[in-house]
C-alpha cells in the first residue's frame, strides 16, 4: 500500500479516471492479454504513481448484511486518490457478468 500526503489542489474525479483509463489501455497495448491480475495490478499502481496519483492497494473494504458487520467484505484492489476504487479483472473471455 503506498501512501501520500494531501495536496493543495487534488485532481478532479473526472481527471483521475481519464488517467486511469489511458494508463490502463497503454498497458494493455504494451503486454497484451495473459498476465496474471496482480501483474497488472502492480504495474498499474507504479503507471498511476508516476503520474504523480496515490493509489492504495489491496484495501479490505467493510460490508454489513443482516445486521452484521464483516470487517473484510473483499478487497478492493486499487483506491486512487481516496476517491476512485478500481477492480481489475484479468479473464480469457468477457462475458454478461463482467458488464
């Protein structure tokens, strides 16, 4: 998990997603499909890095269901800026569920 301090004047949500998503397509184009996710997992959260973003990883994220509180419901595998989750899926074919 890498950490940063607060900016002055932190990027807009809209800014950190159009980083994102072009960070996200140029990896893509560069190694293609087959990678295992934490591969681009962790090169995605160094592209970010350099563009100057923080991004946490791996973050257990809470769920309550029935009344019930689950400190580790998942994990979410990008937070960018405090603001974006990302969940990246590295699968051989899209299908329904991935929409």
């Amino acid at each position: 998990m890498t950490r940063r301090t607060r900016r002055s004047n932190p990027p807009k949500q809209n800014e950190i997603r159009s980083i994102i998503v072009h960070c996200a397509v140029a990896l893509h184009r560069e190694t293609g499909p087959g990678l295992l996710e934490t591969v681009y997992e962790a090169v995605l959260a160094r592209d970010l890095e350099a563009r100057g973003l923080r991004v946490a990883r791996q973050i257990p994220i809470p769920i309550e269901l029935r009344g019930l509180r689950f400190d580790e419901g998942f994990r979410a595998d990008l937070i960018v800026e405090d603001t974006v989750l990302v969940e990246l899926k590295s699968v051989e074919k899209v299908t329904k569920a991935h929409h």
